[in-house]
C-alpha cells in the first residue's frame, strides 16, 4: 500500500491557549491509538521547534535555529493507505485533533527497502 506524509508547520499551533494544550494532547493520542488500531499507523511525532543541524554532503554540520523566515516541518505521521482519499480522510481527523490543517503528500515507493524491512522482520 501507498505511504502518506501527514504534516503540518511549525507555528501552526501557535494559536492554541495554554489551558487547550492538555485537550489536544488527549485529542491527538486518540487518533494516533484510532489509527494504530486500524493498523494504518506507521509513524509519527512532533519536531522540537526550530532545532535542526544542517550536514551537507562533505559532512560538516551546522546547527540551526533557521530564521524565521524558512518553513519548518512542526510534526507529522506517517499512514500506510490504500489512497490519498483514506490518507485525507486521517489528515482530517488529525487536524481537527491538533486544531491545525495539515498537509497530504504521498511517499516514493522503495521496493528494494521494503524487501530489507520484510527480511530482517523475519517474514521474507
């Protein structure tokens, strides 16, 4: 099945009242446990606002924060569907859970790395 990004900015809960946070949270857990139920859930998190490091190919690394004036990823999940209308359908459960929109994007396949995964799960 087709993988989907699910992810939204940093800054995009940037609204929410402090007192609101504990109901997000609580919010947010009960799609995340919906969805591992439904065995759709691959992954997901939220990113430390604006902490980054940079490694470029010739491997030096260089520590953010980026300025404000870049987009930054704020968290995301990563759903295992069969379309990118079931993917929307969980990016809408999200959003309403994180009172935030959230962005659909649908993941490369890598047949050769799926075939790794499946080996060293034992199930090749």
């Amino acid at each position: 099945m087709p993988r989907y990004l699910i992810s939204f900015d940093d800054g995009a809960m940037d609204h929410i009242p402090a007192e609101d946070w504990p109901d997000v949270g609580k919010a947010a857990h009960a799609v995340t446990e919906e969805a591992v139920h439904a065995g759709v859930w691959v992954f997901g998190a939220g990113l430390e606002r604006q902490r980054a490091t940079i490694v470029a190919t010739n491997g030096t690394a260089t520590d953010g924060p980026y300025p404000e004036t870049r987009e930054v990823v704020g968290g995301f999940a990563v759903v295992d569907v069969a379309t990118r209308e079931e993917a929307q359908v969980w990016a809408a459960k999200i959003a309403a859970a994180c009172r935030c929109a959230q962005e659909v994007r649908e993941l490369m396949p890598d047949p050769e790395t799926d075939a790794l995964l499946r080996e060293a799960a034992g199930r090749g």
